[in-house]
C-alpha cells in the first residue's frame, strides 16, 4: 500500500485549520499548527511533502515563513501553497517572489485546494520519473526551485570529480557540502526519490550515457574510466537502469543522430 503524502498545516484561525485538515485526512497524512515559528521548529525533526500556510499571521506571517522555507537547503524542495484574504495582484507577486509555488485566495474551493495539491505533487513525481529512466537528462530538472537547482548541480559536480575514486562515499560528500550525513541523506531522497548511493550510481551511468554518444571510447574502456570491474558488471548496470545495453543504446543514439 502506497504511503500518504505528508502535509503541514499552518494557521491561527483554529476553525479554519480544522476545516482543511477534516477535509484532507482521508487523502494525507496531516500535522497542524498555529504559527510559522512552530511550523519551522516542526520541520527540524519531521519530514513533509507539502505546507500550506495562511498569509496573516501573528509573531511569523505565511510570507515570512516561505521566504525561510525556500532559503533552507533542508526544505527548499518542499512546495508551499499559500492562502490568503487578499486578493490584488501585488499580494500575489509578493507570495511568488518570496517562492510560493501556489497562491490560494480565501474564500476558497476545497475542491481546488485538492487539485493544487496534487498537481504539484504529481507534476514532482513525473519529473523525477523522467530523470531517472532518461539517460541523458540533467539533474537541474528535478529541482523545483533556484535553490534546489543550485544544490543538485554541486551535487552532481561533486560525484563527476570522484567518479574514479573507489573511496568515495556519502560520508565524504556530506563532508565536501559542509551537511550532515542526515541532512544529505533526507535532502537527496525528497528531491530525486533516490538514496545517496544510488545518486551516485545514476550519475555514474548517466556520464556513461554522455560518452557513449559521443562515440570516442570503447565500452570497455568507458567501463574502465568509470571504475566499474569489468564492462560486463557495466553492462548489467545500464541496462537495469535504462533497459538497453550500453550497445543498443549507442545504435539508437546513431540512428537518432542519423535521422534514421
């Protein structure tokens, strides 16, 4: 059974709090509070894959509380939905400029609301899907947000300069990134849906991608610079991430190339 996405509620108005989150618990995994300041100090030790937040309020307003959200490597990933009584298009810039990626005005559908929410979760999951079954895809893709692009670009820098040491690990990206192991280790499985290892793993079999296409190397010689055992090793690899040999996909590159 496919666990519920998890969504943070955040609003001072207890009865409209309660409202959403009746209207929510069938589909999500649900968590509330009143204010930003809990909302951040919940996001220390929970995981979620949404936060819907209401623009006005006491001590920390929904803006202020986007704007820390979206300046965070640790939740920058996570899309924000805010929800307001004001409804002129100044406010709507301000919410899109401090990183929203939703603006709801009050009164609003509940029905609407539900559609927003699981368009952005399902736009996520299908470019993840894309990034992992496509060879040749840029990492970029997968981050949401100019900080998250950011972070996965080091990411991927990080991995392609240490594609040929065989004692590179989490432990030591964790260290290069100045993060703890936790902390990359969560950041790196939201945004991708992968493991650290395994984003490793892709990132290595996607340079393999990039120099099959170019036609330079031999495979095994492509497998050899990539620090794999034996090119059969390779082989097996590459084709249980993409679902082609390294020679298959070659020729379709070719033919692609081709215009056949």
């Amino acid at each position: 059974m496919k666990a519920k996405a998890s969504l943070l509620l955040v609003d001072d108005h207890q009865e409209l709090l309660e409202f959403i989150a009746d209207d929510l618990q069938e589909e999500y995994q649900i968590q509330t509070t009143n204010n930003g300041i809990e909302a951040m100090q919940l996001l220390e030790s929970e995981n979620y894959d949404l936060i819907i937040s209401d623009v006005m309020m006491p001590e920390m307003n929904g803006y202020e509380l986007c704007h820390h959200i979206k300046e965070n490597i640790s939740y920058a990933h996570i899309p924000v939905i805010l929800l307001t009584a004001k409804n002129s298009i100044e406010s709507k810039i301000q919410g899109l400029e401090f990183g929203a990626d939703a603006y709801i005005e009050k009164p609003f559908s509940p029905a609407f609301l539900k559609a927003q929410i699981a368009s952005l979760l399902k736009n996520r999951l299908k470019v993840k899907t894309f990034f992992i079954n496509n060879p040749l895809s840029q990492i970029q893709s997968i981050g949401q947000n100019q900080s998250d692009q950011e972070f996965l670009k080091k990411v991927d820098e990080i991995i392609l300069e240490h594609l040929d040491d065989p004692k590179f690990n989490v432990d030591r990206m964790a260290d290069i990134l100045c993060i703890s192991r936790p902390t990359l280790y969560r950041k790196i499985n939201v945004v991708s849906s992968l493991s650290p290892n395994e984003l490793i793993n892709l990132t290595r079999l996607r340079k393999a991608a990039e120099l099959l296409t170019q036609r330079k190397y031999k495979i095994y010689e492509i497998s050899d610079l990539l620090g794999y055992s034996s090119a059969t090793h390779f082989s097996k690899n590459f084709q249980k991430q993409f679902g082609l040999s390294p020679s298959q996909f070659q020729e379709n590159q070719k033919s692609i190339a081709s215009g056949d």
